[in-house]
C-alpha cells in the first residue's frame, strides 16, 4: 500500500459545520486523515490536516476542484499540497537591511548545496536589492518609508511565486496570523538569542544587560507567538566581561547564518516533524544529523559525578533484606 501524505490549509472566519464538511468529503473518497490541527486567532479560523491520498478513489484533479468548489461555498479558502507537486521546493527568503543570512542562503544555493530554489526575495526596504540582483533573484520591496510592511501584498508574491518555505533572514517584521496561519509549520526564523531566553527585539543587548556568560542564536518555526515556535537549531557562544552590544553581535552573526541555513536544509530534507510545540528529527536511518550539541562538544562535557552513583568503593554494604534500588 502506497502511504502519500498531503497537506490541506483551510483558513477563513470560524464558522460551525467547518471541519465535519471537509473531513466529511475526503472520507467519501478513500482519504485516510492521519492527523488534523485547528486554531483561531483575531478571528481567524486556520485548519491544517495531513491526509493519506495513496489510496483515494479520485485523481488529485478532482480532488483540488471538488475543494475548490466547497471552499467557495463556505466562504474560505483552501490550499493542498500534494507530494508530487514539485520535485524541488521553493523558497521566499524575507529580509530588512542585514545582509549576513541572506548571503549564506545564496552562497548554499549557488554551490548546489541547498536542495530547493531560491525563488524570490521580498524586503520591507531595499537595501538587499544589489545582492539579490547579483544572483538573478526577483525582488520586491514591500515596505513603506518607515519599513511597515504590505501584507497583502505579501500573500500576493507568495502565491503568484507558488512558495513552498518563507525563510525570514532576518526580517525585522512580525507577521500576523493571516499570513502564519497560511504557512504552518513552512516558515523559518532566526532569533539571536538562546531562546526561551530574551525573545523580542534587541536580543543581544537584553544579553548584554541580563550578564549572560554563554549567549547564542536559535532558528524556529514561526507560530502566531511571538518567539514561541518549535526551536529547530541553535548555536552557542562565549560572552566576555567587556565584551560590547556590538561585539556581541559580531560573535552572533555568523552563527546566526549557520543555524538558519541548518534549519532550513533539515526542512528541505523532510528530516523533521513537530509534535506539541516541539521537533524531532524523523525515524530514518538517512537522517545522519545531532540536534543540539555537536559529538565534539558533547564529549568535552563531564560525566560525572551524578547523584547515587558513587564508586563501589565508597558504596554502604546493603544490609540483609534491604530493598535494592533496582
């Protein structure tokens, strides 16, 4: 039996009857749902569900227009995605002014690195428009003169550049629901900051001030809270005593480049699946990949001592009939 799981987005205002008219029709059809996920916000109804379509009793043409159909009668809209889409995804990489991550992306793309195409680039200023130009690369500037952001105009590009993952890189804007919702679990951001630790802006500077010795980066799916998605990598490193905001920043910056594009090629992989707000890396033996700390680092950190594991030699005899811990 062949298992080819494809993913449905419903958004639209929260209506009753919503879901049982969906999952009612891709039942009438054979599709097996393995696993649905809803959520409101702002007024915002967002269903995600991945269906088993190996053994549905339509082709994915009708099935894209009976959805169609159904979404114009309930006043939402509704995208599927399935497996054999497109053999090589696409990616919408979201800037402000800071070059570093954008650079690393196309360095990846450019040297065959990066299983995916970089499709388009879409800033909330124009200063990244060189570069993007420098590799061939659409770009559209979507901000005002203070950097606000047209939204609508960002579903628009995405849609019409048929966008597989929204890269953030290092995108100074927060995106509303009406945007995440379209993009679940497909939208990847860089924080500089070890997160849970200092979310928000002007991380290294709350680094700073908050008198960490060890500060880092974390890439992470983006969810409706702000810094609170699914942590994907992260990196590590050292704060000196009179270490500055912005020597700080320079010790970040690379490691942020690394960690997103980590993040984004484990993605690209399929090598990671979120379970209540956390990832994990698939049970595949392809997969060759540590989540946290590298080999090396892991075997500089001691092993001991732990708690109830003294040497045999220090260990009290147990007395007789003494209960053991095993």
């Amino acid at each position: 039996m062949t298992r080819e799981l494809t993913e449905i987005t419903v958004i639209g205002e929260d209506k009753t009857g919503l879901v049982a008219r969906i999952t009612s029709l891709l039942f009438d059809r054979g599709i097996n749902i393995e696993d649905i996920d809803q959520a409101v916000r702002e007024g915002i109804f967002r269903m995600t569900l991945h269906a088993d379509t190996g053994e549905m009793v339509c082709t994915s043409e009708t099935l894209r227009s009976t959805l169609d159909e159904l979404a114009t009668e309930l006043g939402v809209e509704i995208q599927v995605r399935f497996p054999s889409d497109r053999e090589t995804k696409r990616l919408a990489v979201l800037v402000t002014k800071e070059s570093h991550c954008l650079e690393a992306l196309f360095e990846a793309w450019a040297n065959d690195e990066l299983d995916a195409e970089i499709g388009v680039v879409i800033g909330n200023h124009d200063d990244l428009q060189p570069l993007a130009d420098h590799y061939n690369v659409p770009f559209h500037d979507i901000g005002d003169k203070k950097g606000g952001a047209d939204e609508a105009e960002l579903l628009e590009l995405l849609d019409e550049y048929d966008v597989d993952l929204i890269v953030l890189a290092r995108y100074m804007r927060i995106l509303s629901p009406n945007v995440v919702f379209r993009y679940e679990d497909r939208i990847i951001n860089i924080h500089p900051s070890l997160l849970p630790s200092f979310p928000g802006a002007a991380a290294y500077r709350q680094a700073k001030e908050g008198g960490v010795r060890i500060a880092g980066v974390t890439a992470h799916y983006v969810t409706t809270d702000l810094d609170q998605g699914p942590i994907i990598t992260q990196r590590a490193f050292d704060v000196p005593d009179d270490a500055s905001v912005d020597e700080i920043k320079a010790r970040g910056q690379p490691l942020e480049a690394d960690a997103l594009l980590e993040a984004v090629k484990l993605h690209l992989g399929d090598a990671l699946s979120v379970h209540r707000g956390r990832t994990s890396l698939r049970d595949d033996e392809d997969i060759d990949y540590q989540l946290g700390l590298s080999k090396e680092a892991q075997a500089a950190n001691p092993d001991r001592p732990v708690d109830g594991k003294l040497p045999q030699s220090l260990q009290r005899p147990a007395e007789p009939n003494e209960p053991s811990d095993d």
